[in-house]
C-alpha cells in the first residue's frame, strides 16, 4: 500500500524559515516524480513544486521561485520542502503527493494527510 | 499559464440523478486531464486520468470524457458518498494548475 506521511508543519512567524519532510513507502521510490501541493484554508487546490525521480530537475510556481526548495533523498524515501522568507499568503496545508507514472510528470496518484502550515506573528 | 475554468461552482443533485462537471482548458492539454474527489478534512482521491480512464477502485458511475480544452466528469447516479468537492488538473505543461473545483452536494 502506497504511504505517504508529511511532518514538519505549524506555526512560523513571517520571514522565518520551515522544513517539510514527507516520508513514503509501498512503493519504488527513486522511479517516480514527486511533488509539493498546497490548499489555502476554504481554498483550491494549487501546484507548489516536483522533482524528477533522481532529483535532476525541479519546477516551481512563479510565488515560491527562490523562496522554497525541492529535495529527496532516495536512499532514505523521504522527500522534503525547505520552505525561507515565508509571508503569511503561504498559510495552507501542504500535501506530498506522487506522480502517476514512473519517470514522467503528469497527475498525481496518491497524496498524504497534509500538514498545516500558518504563517503568523 | 494554462488556465483551467471548472463550472459549475456548485451543483445539488438527487439520488439516483447524473450529474456533470466541466473543465475548460485555455489551450490544448493533449488528454493530460484528471480529476479528484476531496471530501472535508480530506486528502484528494483520483477518480479519472488521461481524460477517461478510471483509477482503480474507483466505482464505474464515474466516468471522463472531453479532448483538446473541453473535459467533462459524469457521476451516473448520484450516491450519498459522492457529496464533496471535485477539481480538474492540468498535467500537461508547468506549471500544473488545478479547476477552481465544484462543491456537490445531495438535494
């Protein structure tokens, strides 16, 4: 059974700095992408980052850009969000999810619980 | 950005009743369509990938179709456990963007 188990969320004060970590299992890690996607309280749904499956490549939304950084570690199936400068817009619960198909980017198969993120004085 | 206009906001529907959801793409998205289910408290549930193929375990009411911009979800007679939100999901060029979602609710 695919896992995916995020932990690293809650409260953080503006400017300051977070690390998400999201460990998995039930699965071969090191041949999948993975990705970062948030919902704002009462919000939609919106893309963060992926990183290809042995960590050559990642994408960001435009908000984030130079902001947070996507990493995983393969060896230890556990992938990560170092989150920097953080604003009080980034208030959301952030999923781990993974993509469908190995060593390609598309939907996403399976997502974790989420944790809270509140950025907050 | 390709952006993704889901409609309607809302829909109330009977048991029994087919519903549809809608999700327009402001350029072709070659099939690379899914859509979710989130119920409250909820992580999303993939229901349909690649426009029309149902994820497994997923009940066979639910059904995708559409091609190019124009997608659609069909729930062929609505069940109490289909309340909740749906969204689309572009997976076709970065950066990925989701429908604004629709809340279905039991009438």
């Amino acid at each position: 059974e695919v896992q995916l188990v995020e932990s690293g969320g809650g409260l953080v004060q503006p400017g300051r700095s977070m690390k998400l970590s999201c460990a998995a299992s039930g699965f071969t890690f090191n041949k999948y992408d993975m990705a970062w996607v948030c919902q704002a309280p009462k919000k939609g749904l919106e893309w963060v980052a992926t990183i290809s499956y042995d960590g050559s490549s990642s994408y960001y939304r435009d908000s984030v850009k130079g902001r947070f950084t996507i990493s995983r570690d393969n060896a230890k199936s556990t992938l990560y969000l170092q989150m920097d400068s953080l604003r009080s817009e980034d208030t959301a619960t952030y999923y781990c999810a993974r993509h469908f198909s190995a060593y390609t980017t598309d939907w996403f198969a399976y997502w974790g619980r989420g944790t809270l993120v509140t950025v907050s004085s | 950005d390709i952006q993704m206009t889901q409609s309607p906001a809302s829909l109330s529907a009977s048991l029994g009743e087919t519903v549809s959801i809608e999700c327009l793409a402001s350029e072709d998205i070659y099939n690379y369509l899914a859509w979710y289910q989130q119920k409250p408290g909820k992580s999303p549930q993939l229901l349909i990938y690649a426009a029309n193929r149902l994820q497994d375990g997923v009940p066979s009411r639910f059904s995708g179709s559409g091609s190019g911009t124009q997608y659609s979800l069909k729930i062929s007679g609505m069940q109490p456990e289909d309340e909740g939100d749906y969204f689309c999901l572009q997976g076709s060029k970065f950066p990925l963007t989701f429908g604004s979602g629709t809340k279905l609710e039991i009438k």
